[in-house]
C-alpha cells in the first residue's frame, strides 16, 4: 500500500510539474512532505518539504511555507540531529500561528511534540500533544495520530522511569556489597 501512496504522490508531483503552476507543486510538495514523514521516510520527506518551501518562499504561500518547515525540521531532527531540526520546526510553527492558520493544527502540533521528543525534551512534547489533541475538536482526521504519538511519548516516559529506578536499585545494592565485602567488589 505505500508504494501506491508513494507512486500517487509522484503522479500528482508530475502533473503539477508539467501545469507550470508553482502553487500547484508547492501543494502536491507539502502533501509528500507529510506522506514521506507518515512512511517513516525521511531522506525523502526532507527533500519534498524543502521544495515545497523553497517554492512556497518564492512565491507568498505562507501557509505552505509554515507547514512544510515542521516536516522539514522533524524530517531533519529523525535521523539524528534535533539540534538541527527544532529551530526550523519553531519557525514554522511561529509562522502558522502568525498566520492565523488553523486547519491541521493538530497535525503540526503533533509534529512538533514528535521533534521535541526527539530533541529530548519529553515533558514539553507531551504537553505539546495533549494541547493539540483539545486544539481543534472538530478536526477528527488528524486525531489519531496524535493519540498515536502521545501513546508513544508515554509508553517512552514509563520505559525511562523503569530503567532509572533499577539503575538506582543496582548502585545502591552494590553499595551495600562494596560496604560488606570491602574492596573486593567493583564499582
């Protein structure tokens, strides 16, 4: 299923091309953009969103500009490099916000808690994501996917607590060895 999703895009991205129409392909961009993002693709999702921002730049689609800068940014903090990524995803989510632009902003805002998490910084992206779950109640379609991610944030916040506290259980058990036995047990 995602090579059809993944040859559509490409279709759309053909069409769009051969119409000469630079809003046209900075959309059928974004669209990629997020598709890639969605395959867990992120090579190819950075190179679409920076298309669609550099035509979106060039032409005044501000909304499409903002958009595309999250998925840029969390395309560029996936692989590796938050430090990289994160000021482009506040950019553009200061620029959606400036716009006035409201639809899909549980998606964005699902996204940048993705990038924060990423970034390391858990407790800011699960309050990111359970203010974008309340953000747009009417907006359904992207709901799931922030539930997704939320389920994901937390089941990382339960994984690192579980690990700190046998961490701390096994410094203070070889503590008390150390204390026992004297120098006869490593630290």
């Amino acid at each position: 299923m995602p090579t059809l999703r993944v040859d559509r895009s490409r279709q759309a991205i053909a069409s769009a091309t051969e119409l000469n129409s630079p809003f046209e392909l900075a959309y059928v961009q974004w669209l990629s953009a997020i598709l890639q993002v969605f395959l867990r693709e992120f090579a190819a999702a950075k190179t679409a969103a920076a298309t669609a921002v550099a035509l979106s730049d060039g032409h005044g689609f501000q909304q499409y500009a903002a958009g595309s800068r999250i998925f840029l940014g969390l395309a560029e903090a996936a692989p590796g490099n938050p430090g990289r990524g994160m000021p482009i995803v506040r950019l553009g989510l200061k620029s959606l916000n400036d716009s006035g632009f409201g639809v899909m902003m549980t998606l964005f805002s699902s996204s940048v808690a993705l990038a924060e998490a990423l970034d390391g910084n858990v407790p800011q992206a699960l309050e990111t994501v359970e203010k974008a779950l309340q953000m747009n109640p009417a907006e359904l379609s992207w709901r799931p996917e922030a539930i997704r991610i939320r389920g994901e944030l937390r089941f990382d916040c339960r994984r690192t607590r579980r690990r700190n506290a046998i961490s701390a259980r096994q410094s203070h058990l070889r503590g008390r060895l150390a204390g026992a036995l004297g120098s006869c047990v490593p630290r």
